[in-house]
C-alpha cells in the first residue's frame, strides 16, 4: 500500500500547475489514490463542536486533530500519511517545484473537520511555516463551494480554489500569502487535510508528526 501510495503522490506533484497570482501558489487535481481519499474520509473522526467561529483556528487548539505520533499508532492510515510526506524522495519533489529548503523542516499535519456556520479570517501563516500544503477530501453535494479564498495584498478577495475531492493547492508563506474562507452555512463537513513542513523553533511539539519513515 505504503509502496504503492509514495508512487501516486509522486507522480501526481509533478503535475501540479503554477500560478503566481495573488500570489505564487501550485495547484492539483489529484494527490492521493481514490482509494485511499475514502480511507481518510472513513476514519471516524467528528468535528468539534463549536457554537460560535471566530475566524481563527488556533482559538480551538484542544479540539484539533494531528498526526501526531499518539494517533499514528492508533490507526495506519495516520502511519502511511505521514511516511509518504517524511519520505526524502517526496520532500526532494516539493524543494524542487516550490525552489525551497526543507531538509530541516518537521512535518505537521492536521486533519481538519469543519462545520456550521465556519470561517477563516484573511491570514498569512506564522513565520515558522515553511511550506503549507491543503488537501480537500469531502464529497458532499455542496463541496464545490468549499474552496479556499485567496485576497492580493490589499486584502480584496481575488479567486477561490477550486474545491474537488483529492485536489488543493500549496504555496510557500510570506509577505503577501493572504488567505481564508468567507462565512458560509456548512450543512455536511469539510474534511481537509492541511500539510505543513515547519522549521525547528515551532513552539506546540505534540501538533508534529513522527519524524521517521518507513520505505
């Protein structure tokens, strides 16, 4: 599986497609294996409950889920994620479109489950952020509206992702990296994965993903 996996995310980043407006961003239509996007949407996993969004993750820290090394023993599919994205082949993939540095990052990632009246206000990511990779995983009838929303540099929205199943986007953080998502009703759940490599001074060691891989 784990063979088989590494190969299909190979093969599917070298496809990716580069955009440099609002800002330089690379996006895809596949990243994993059908098959193993429906394992990741059956693992049973359920979104906080949370009765009031304020626009920012990190104001429900306690609730997030990460393939951290608790859950990667608990289930293999946490394992196998995390193996492809440790592996040096993929990491030597990533440097060499994104023209980035990650020998040195960790590897975080976060299975995020999103409901209800959700959204995200225009942000950049932290510093510490060396590249961010989001990976949308839902198939519900109203998914398609469910992209991430990109803003230029005066904050002024300029596109939406387009949201399908086992496709997303990446984009190496900076200055002008501004993103989010307007408040919207979510009837089902969006279920998205998002990728970080992060440099060696991020401050929450329990969010990080073991940092061995298995060939």
């Amino acid at each position: 599986m784990k063979e088989n996996l590494l190969k299909t995310v190979g093969d599917n980043l070298k496809k990716a497609k580069f955009n440099d407006k609002p800002f330089v961003h690379w996006t895809f239509d596949n990243i994993f294996s059908g098959k193993y996007v429906n394992n990741l949407l059956e693992l049973p996993l359920k979104p906080p409950v949370i009765f009031d969004h304020c626009g920012k993750r990190e104001n429900y820290n306690s609730t997030r889920i990460f393939f951290n090394s608790k859950n990667c023993r608990v289930d293999s599919t946490f394992n196998n994620i995390v193996s492809i994205f440790n592996n040096p082949d993929i990491i030597l993939k990533l440097e060499n479109i994104c023209n980035i540095g990650l020998s040195k990052g960790k590897l975080r990632i976060e299975y995020a489950l999103d409901t209800g009246n959700f959204w995200l206000e225009p942000h950049r990511d932290l510093r510490e952020k060396l590249l961010t990779i989001l990976v949308y995983l839902s198939k519900d009838a109203e998914s398609s509206q469910w992209g991430t929303a990109m803003y230029d540099k005066d904050l002024n929205f300029f596109s939406q992702v387009p949201y399908k199943s086992n496709s997303g986007f990446m984009f190496v953080p900076g200055d002008n990296t501004w993103y989010g998502f307007p408040k919207q009703n979510i009837r089902g759940i969006i279920k998205s994965l998002i990728i970080n490599y992060v440099s060696s001074d991020w401050k929450n060691p329990h969010e990080l993903a073991p940092t061995t891989y298995n060939n």
